[in-house]
C-alpha cells in the first residue's frame, strides 16, 4: 500500500493504455510494481523546487518511470554555465525559462506525463497554495532559506519533503515528513551565519555529482509513492564521491523542534530571507556585504589612465588560472588574515573576486586592520569579462 493516501484511494480510475504497457513493461513485471504500482505511478502528483543540478536527473527519471503529473517550480533562466551538469537542458535552450525548457525534454521523453510548469519564485505567500495540489515535494534549491520554506510548508501540509543537497565532491539525501520522522528543522535547528557556507557558484560541484543526488532522490519519490521498501525518513545517505564512499546517519526527532517537536511553536510561514539572513536565488546567492564599490568602467579607466593603484585578486589559485585583471596580485580569501601586511597602506587599493562577495569580506577584514582607501569591485571579475573585456572566459 502506498505511504500516500490519495493515491491508494484513486489508483482504481488509473488505467494503462496500451502503450503506456509496453512502456512501462519492465515495471509491471516487478513483483514490487505490477500494474497497480504503475497506476499509483500514473496517479501521483510530483512537485520538484528547482530544475538546475538535481532537479534535471530527477525530473528526467520520473517522467521515464510514469509519474503521472509532474509540477515544475523555477523562475530561472537557462544559462550556458548549467550545462555542465542539468542534463534537462540543451545548448538551445540558452536564454530561455528553464521551466519551459525542462518541459520540452520531458514531452520528448514520455508524451503520457502532464507537466504544469510554475514559473514563479517560491515565496511564503504562494507556498501553501502551491503545495496542496501535489503529493510529494522534492527540494533540489541550494539556498537555506528555500529550503526552510519548503521543509515548514511541507510540515504544515503534512507532505513528504524529498531532500537533497550538492557541493563540489558531495552530496546528501533524505526524506523529511515531520508526521513520520524529523523535519529539516530538526537536522538544522538555525541557519549557518550568512556567507559562512558557499554556494556552487563560489565553490564549484563536479557536474556528474548531481546525478547520483538527483537519481537518489528520485529512487526516494518512488518508493513512497509505491509504498515498498525502507525510505530515508530519519536516515541520512551521505556521498563523498571522490572516496567513491557512502555513510548513513540516524536523525532523530528534536523534541524542541519548533515546526514538529510536541510544543511546536510555528504554526505558519515566515519571512525566510529575514530569518536566514540572505536572499533566496540561485547563483551567487549572497549579496555582497555594504562596502565602498567601484564600478567596471570606473576601473577601465584608471587602468587606462595609469593612475597608481593596487589590485587585489582574492579568488583561489585555479580560478585565477581561468581568468585574470592585469596586474592584479592574488592574496586568496584564507590567506588574507596571514598575509594583509603584504598589502600596502599608502595606496588606493581595489580588491575583486568572482562576484565581489568574498572581496567584500576581504575589504571588511582589512578596514579592522586601519586600512582606509579602498574599493570593491562591483560584480567582481564575472562582470569584468562581460563589460569589459569578453576575452576572459566566465565561469
């Protein structure tokens, strides 16, 4: 029987047509699926947050097993850099909305499936809403105050939260459904500090990395839908794929827990973006802190105009073999603490990184150490190599 109500009580009107049999052939001879597990399938109603690394594997592997509605959450649009690992999406879809570019591989896939696509940000106003119309949410976002939303939604509502997170070499997954087992809040109680914890787009991901999180978390969706097997409710997989190494941990109801523990505190959404400090999108999902900033232009021009100045490039030693500012020096961000006095205090001073977040921070450490006349270059060298100089490549 399936872990999901409604679709046990409808799968009776769920009949295959012929060629949804021949499709789903190897399924139905699964003692564990039969033809009523594809009509579970068929019957379901499937949400995924995100169409980017996860999102692509997962909603190409749904679409193939026969889920039968599948929700698209994104207000993004499709960039050359996604390529490199949301599989969903082609190199002439560039420009386009990812939702729309999603739906048109999952038409070429499996023309049985229904796809509504919402082109929308998710946001505490439209959350519930959105959620009722589905049985299972999958959360492929990779920005704490989405995932708070989606995890304190889902625990409202009581829908299963299908869990999985990327950075560079590793990767995790469970299954959050606070009627059954903890809820996200209970695994992290309060958001790391802002910028204490970089994005993808800082830190990179290895661009197969997603597949195996987005398959897991498919794997998860279906298994509840199916109701077999044992779901990652109060078990966390862990997946470190350069030791080609998976580990388990047991999670545990917290029994303080202020969305599911038995004095719950919070009975409806809140300001996520306030309560986590940073804003919920995707990219460079930090916004820099308040420092003084030059623009690209502005600094063309001193360039040009040889004026005396120092520039300081804190991004890692590999980005810096990717593309670089003319007589720029390079002290990484790590590095600053030990390495500020290199710097010297009788100059104007301009420091950059990818995005201007991290030579913010710079910036910051080093007005505490009495320096004054410094800049921070506004959008970093990403938006160098778009305004100025397009033969440095981005990445």
């Amino acid at each position: 029987m399936s872990l999901i109500p409604r679709i046990t009580d409808t799968t009776a009107a769920q009949n295959l047509s012929s060629p949804e049999m021949r499709r789903y052939a190897r399924h139905l001879i699964m003692p564990e699926v039969t033809v009523e597990g594809q009509r579970k399938l068929k019957a379901s109603r499937v949400l995924a947050i995100g169409t980017g690394g996860l999102g692509s594997p997962l909603l190409a592997y749904l679409a193939a097993a026969g889920v039968g509605r599948l929700g698209i959450v994104d207000f993004d649009r499709v960039d050359e850099s996604n390529l490199q690992r949301q599989i969903i999406h082609r190199q002439t879809s560039i420009g386009q909305a990812k939702v729309e570019s999603a739906r048109r591989t999952i038409a070429e896939l499996n023309p049985h499936v229904d796809v509504v696509t919402h082109e929308i940000a998710l946001r505490s106003d439209n959350a519930l809403d959105l959620f009722r119309d589905y049985d299972v949410v999958v959360d492929g976002t990779d920005n704490f105050p989405t995932r708070y939303l989606v995890n304190d939604a889902c625990a409202l509502l009581g829908k299963p939260n299908v869990y999985g997170s990327i950075f560079r070499f590793e990767g995790q997954c469970t299954v959050f459904w606070a009627e059954k087992g903890p809820c996200y809040r209970c695994l992290y109680p309060e958001p790391p500090p802002p910028g204490s914890v970089p994005s993808c787009a800082e830190g990179g991901v290895l661009g197969i990395l997603p597949g195996v999180i987005g398959v897991l978390q498919a794997i998860e969706t279906v298994k509840l839908i199916l109701g077999i097997g044992d779901p990652l409710i109060g078990r966390l997989l862990l997946f470190d794929a350069l030791k080609m190494r998976f580990k388990e941990m047991k999670l545990r109801k917290n029994p303080e827990c202020p969305m599911c523990g038995p004095k719950k505190t919070i009975t409806g959404l809140i300001d996520y973006e306030q309560f986590c400090g940073a804003p919920a999108r995707e990219g460079p999902v930090q916004e820099a802190p308040k420092v003084p900033e030059i623009t690209c232009a502005d600094l063309k021009k001193k360039i040009d105009a040889k004026k005396s100045f120092v520039l300081i490039d804190v991004r890692e030693p590999h980005e810096y073999q990717i593309s670089k500012i003319a007589g720029s020096t390079l002290i990484p961000l790590g590095e600053i603490p030990k390495r500020w006095q290199e710097i010297p205090n009788d100059k104007e001073i301009v420091i950059h990184c990818k995005a201007g977040i991290r030579s913010a921070k710079a910036l910051l450490f080093l007005q505490q150490q009495g320096y004054k006349n410094m800049l921070n270059l506004k959008g970093g060298i990403d938006a160098w190599s778009e305004e100025i100089d397009p033969s440095q490549p981005r990445y």
